[in-house]
C-alpha cells in the first residue's frame, strides 16, 4: 500500500468514523434500524419503532403493539378502565376487536382485580365470571347485551403483581 493511499484510507476512516461516545451512538442507532428493517420485512409489518427502549410495531392492517420502554395505554382506551393507579405499563396492543394493557404492580392481586372491579361496574358493566385459578385471580364482565366484553387477570409473580385487562367489542 503506498503512502498517497493509506492517507485517503485515513482520512476517509476519521470522517466517517467519529471517536468516543458519538461512534457508539451512530453504530447503535445503525443496528437499531437495520433490526427495524429486518423485523419489518420478515413480519410484514407496516412501522417498526425500537427507539424507545423497548419495541413499538405497526401492522400493515392496523394492529399495534407496544412492549418494554415507553409502553402507555392503547390509543383509544376508554376512561371506564384506567391504568392501575402507580402501575407502570410494560404492553400495550391493540387491534380492530379490541384492546390490552399488561402493567406491573406492587398491589396483591385481590385489590387490583377489586380496583376494576368498582371501575368497570360504574361503566355499565356487568361481572359474568370472577375466581381465583391456581392464584391468578380474573374477573369477566359484560356490557351492552354481551356487545363489550372486558377482562382482567392479576397473579403475584415475584414480589409483583402482573395484570392484564383486555376490551373487546363484538
């Protein structure tokens, strides 16, 4: 290799590789949207977001799911089944039918399913199922002649509490 090319070598590499923290930067935001691209073409999906610290997919008929970092409510959730109160979201999904949010909370299982319990019954609904299953406690309720269908299951896993409350509407 001679000197005249070793220098543009050199040259080239210290302006497209820059040092320190901004490299790190550059090649983790290169990774994440190779990995968008790749889980885009292998899954169809519409929208791949992993910029949030966790992972936001849009599908190309409309379903969405948000898991891990920056996770909120589905767009559209109604306000008779609110997040748990000091909760933090960890998934969120919605489709056409119908919407979920898993949340984490340090509340038994028991006071959370009781919370949308009150919540649900002041919004028309009405309990058709409730039970403790090898200790995750659920609670199925029914609204406007079985056209609206709400569930919510708690289980204590390490020291947490996992819930999740689904809404579907026929």
């Amino acid at each position: 290799m001679t000197v005249r090319t070793f220098t543009k070598l050199l040259l080239v590499a210290a302006l497209v590789l820059p040092t320190g923290t901004g490299c790190r930067a550059i090649t983790r935001k290169l990774s994440e949207k190779a990995a968008e691209k790749a889980v885009e073409e292998s899954t169809g999906a519409k929208d791949v977001d992993l910029s949030s610290g966790g992972i936001k997919v849009q599908a190309a008929n409309g379903e969405k799911i948000e898991i891990g970092g920056g996770a909120k409510m589905p767009e559209g959730w109604p306000d008779y089944a609110p997040q748990y109160p000091g909760s933090k979201i960890t998934a969120a999904m919605s489709t056409p039918n119908g919407k979920t949010a898993t949340m984490d909370s340090s509340d038994a299982p028991d006071k959370v399913v009781a919370f949308y319990k009150d919540k649900l019954t002041a919004g028309g609904f009405k309990q058709t199922v409730a039970g403790n299953f090898g200790g995750m406690q659920t609670l199925t309720m029914q609204k406007g002649n079985n056209k609206t269908n709400a569930v919510v299951t708690a289980q204590r896993q390490n020291d947490r509490t996992m819930v999740s409350i689904s809404i579907s509407e026929r």
